[in-house]
C-alpha cells in the first residue's frame, strides 16, 4: 500500500532530477527490504539515524555515540554497519592510515565507488565526495602508463573548504 502512495507521488515530479531521486529512493527501499534477511530494531534504528542526520559521514564512534542513548551497544553498532557494507546499503572509506573508517548510507545518488575520490576540509573536517573526469584520466594515466593502480576509497586531498575560506 505505501508503494503506491510513492506512484501517486510520483505524478507530482516536475523536472529531472526530481524523478531520478524518487527514482533512487525506490530502490533504496527495494534494497532495503530484499537485502537482508530480516531487519532488527538495531539496523532500524540505525538506518534511521543515517537516513535521517544532516551530515553525511559518520565515523562508527560518532555513531555509536548518538545511539546510546537508545541502549545499543557500540560492540553492536560495529556489527550492524560491517552487515548494512556487506549488503551495499552503508558505503565504508577511509581518510587515512592512522584516521577510523567513515561511514555513509547508500543513497543511490552518488556513492562511493571506482571513480569517487574525497576531499576533506583541514578547518571543518567536512568530506566531500568528488566524481571528477580529470582526476579520472590521471588515474588512468597512473595504471596505463606507471603501472600504479589508484585506489579512489583511500585517496584523500586534504584543503580548505569553500565555507571556509
């Protein structure tokens, strides 16, 4: 029945981009629902803190931070997150070598994958994902000519945001 209200929505949409994010919030949804085996009010509650925060990127400890004051566990909220990465619906990076892995909710709209690479603020700490040709072409660049394969997960280019300047 609410899959139909989401159809109903759907006759509202007025420009692209509208339609390509009801588009992906259907198939979080769909994700959602098929991926796991079962879904526990640990992962619910979970899903919704990521689902439902202003920022994007949370390492775990921030997270388990926010959720004990609903009784979960951080042992727990380490084990859910590794079990929503294995499922595709939470997207794992890291900012470096000696810094905790972040974690994001797979949206649809622009996860992490082969061509993300990060940008992080040096003021704020904020993380921006970058989906760049040029940055694309030098890694090609990398491998086809140096025979050095980039990997997009663990690089990082550390700078001062636009907010911040």
């Amino acid at each position: 029945m609410r899959f139909l209200k989401d159809f109903r929505y759907f006759a509202k949409i007025e420009n692209d981009s509208q339609i390509i994010d009801f588009v992906f919030e259907i198939y979080y949804k769909l994700r959602t629902s098929f991926k796991l085996e079962y879904k526990t009010k640990q992962q619910n509650l979970l899903l919704d803190f990521l689902n439902n925060s202003e920022q994007k990127h949370f390492t775990a400890l921030e997270i388990a931070e926010h959720l004990k004051a609903f009784g979960m566990a951080r042992a727990t909220v380490y084990r859910q997150l590794e079990k929503l990465v294995d499922n595709g619906i939470v997207n794992k990076f890291f900012l470096g070598e000696m810094a905790p892995a972040c974690f994001e909710l797979n949206r649809g709209g622009e996860p992490c994958e082969e061509s993300c690479f990060h940008c992080r603020c040096e003021k704020c700490g904020k993380l921006i994902h970058l989906h760049c040709d040029e940055l694309k072409e030098i890694a090609g660049h990398l491998e086809k000519n140096h025979g050095f394969e980039v990997n997009p997960f663990r690089t990082v280019f550390y700078g001062i945001c636009s907010d911040c300047k």
